[in-house]
C-alpha cells in the first residue's frame, strides 16, 4: 500500500485541482455564451445586426448609410473611450430587452466602431463613417453617440440619455427611441 499525502501535498493537489478548473471553466463559459445575442462587437467595422448576428460591412472607404427605407439605429463608438465603455453594457440591455425582443418598429441595430475616432481607425468603412460625423456635428460630435435612421432620413442625432441621477438607462434609451420614432411615423403618415 501507498503512503498517504501528508498536509502539504494535499494542498498541491487541491490547488492544482482548483486551478484545473478554473481554466476549464474560462474556456467553457465563454465558448457558451458566445450563443445567442451578441450586442457589442470589439473590433473596428461597420457591423449591421442581420439574423441575429452581426455582419461587417465594406463600404469602401466610404460613409455608411443605409440602402433601403427600413430603421436603423446606429451607435458610433471608440474602443479607446471611457463614456463608451459605460454606455455598453446599457447597450447590450437595450438591445437584449428592448431591440431584439419588443421591437415594434423593427429597427437593425448598427455599430460603427474605431479605436479613436476618425484619427485612429484602421478599418476604411468606419474611418470613412466616423469621418463623415465628425465633419457634419463639429464640436458636437462625441461618443458615445447615436443615430437614428429611417426612411432614408435622419430623425434623431444625439448623445445616449441620461437619467436624473446622470447615468445612462435602457430603459430610458427605449423610450427615447419609441418616442422619436412614433412622433416621426405619425407626422409623416407611415405608422
């Protein structure tokens, strides 16, 4: 018969055991939740959300805007920006609740992404797009940033809402977005 591991082996083994794990479930989790709804892509591109997943888009090099009479909503991002990085998860819930799910006006979500604005962004088609923006709002153009497109026509350019507590909200950025949306159909004798 063997001898039994005294205390110190004990403890390797368990953290190796422990360690093991660990690895194996950094591997599985994100392979599994990697199905389903993805609402933030991390690399530079023009990406439109077609049958629940993103598609990138060649422009080339030329400003993004959409080819038909549908409603887009599109979020201009940076990698590198702080504001960016707490809008996102407000992003993935309004697009998870609200976007996906309750979407009676059938908006496609759009994410135009660069590192840096126009002055760092590798991709040609959002270069090209971020491009377009900053030129167009001047000093009003930052990110995060939104814009919303329908029937060829732009109906609403502006910076995510903030609640009263100055955070950004899902909930807020759909009624923000119905609201524009419904007011803009109504006028224009397309609901």
């Amino acid at each position: 018969m063997g001898k039994m591991p005294n205390a110190k082996q004990l403890a390797v083994i368990i953290i190796g055991i422990a360690f093991i794990s660990l690895m194996v479930f950094a591997i599985v989790v994100p392979i599994f939740s990697g199905f389903g709804i993805q609402p933030i892509v991390n690399s530079e591109g023009v990406y439109v959300y077609y049958h629940n997943k993103w598609i990138k888009e060649n422009t080339n090099n030329t400003a993004w805007f959409p080819k038909d009479n549908g409603t887009y909503l599109i979020y201009l991002r940076n990698l590198n920006c702080p504001a960016c990085q707490n809008f996102d998860p407000v992003w993935s819930e309004y697009m998870t609740n609200y976007l996906l799910s309750k979407n009676p006006y059938n908006i496609t979500p759009v994410e135009i992404v660069c590192t840096y604005f126009s002055s760092s962004c590798t991709d040609p088609s959002a270069k090209a797009t971020f491009s377009f923006y900053e030129q167009l709002l001047g000093n009003y153009f930052g990110t995060p940033y939104l814009v919303l497109i329908s029937n060829l026509s732009f109906i609403y350019y502006n910076f995510p809402p903030i609640n009263n507590t100055g955070y950004f909200d899902a909930s807020l950025l759909n009624q923000t977005i119905s609201t524009v949306l419904y007011n803009y159909l109504n006028k224009n004798g397309t609901s």
